[in-house]
C-alpha cells in the first residue's frame, strides 16, 4: 500500500508544495526585515541644534540627529593643536548626521 501511495506522485506534490510554501515565507519575511530595518535607518530620529565655534572663525549652526558619541582625551586634542582649557581630563565628542 505505502509503495503504491509513492508510485502514484501524491507524496512529492505535497514535498514540492512544502518547499515552495518555505520559500514563499523565506521571501516575504526577509523583505519584512529589510523594510524594519531600512526605516529605522532612513526614519530621523530627534534633530538637535548645534553651534560649533573656532577661535578665529564666527561660529557655524549644525543641524542633524546625534548618532553617537565618544570620550576623548585632551591629550589627544592637544597633540592635534587644539586649545582645551581647564582640567579636564577627558572631552566628549559629538558625531552629527546631518
């Protein structure tokens, strides 16, 4: 009986109907994560306003969303020939996605 099930093809119709049925979900499901994560990336978050001033210079207004933020040494911004004033060990500095 099972032998004759296989010779008649109805087990592979339904193989070939699971398969594409995953694929189907594969498909949609990674354009799913493509569309989550796209709009995360493109949707702007909360913009900020900065005004960033050299000595010599009048100062500039900066617009755009903070993408991150780090600490740097005055050590380091010293080396580079900017003037850090005070005591302060370390500075942070703001990256600006404009």
């Amino acid at each position: 009986m099972l032998r004759k099930w296989f010779r008649s093809g109805s087990p592979w119709i339904w193989l070939n109907a699971a398969a594409v049925s995953v694929s189907l979900i594969m498909v949609f499901g990674l354009l799913g994560l493509i569309l989550f994560r796209g709009m995360g990336y493109f949707w702007p978050s909360d913009v900020q306003q900065l005004e960033y001033s050299e000595q010599s210079a009048p100062p500039q207004r900066l617009i755009g969303e903070i993408w991150d933020k780090e600490d740097v040494l005055t050590a380091t911004l010293r080396d580079l020939g900017h003037d850090i004033g005070g005591g302060k060990i370390s500075v942070v500095r703001y990256l600006l996605k404009t």
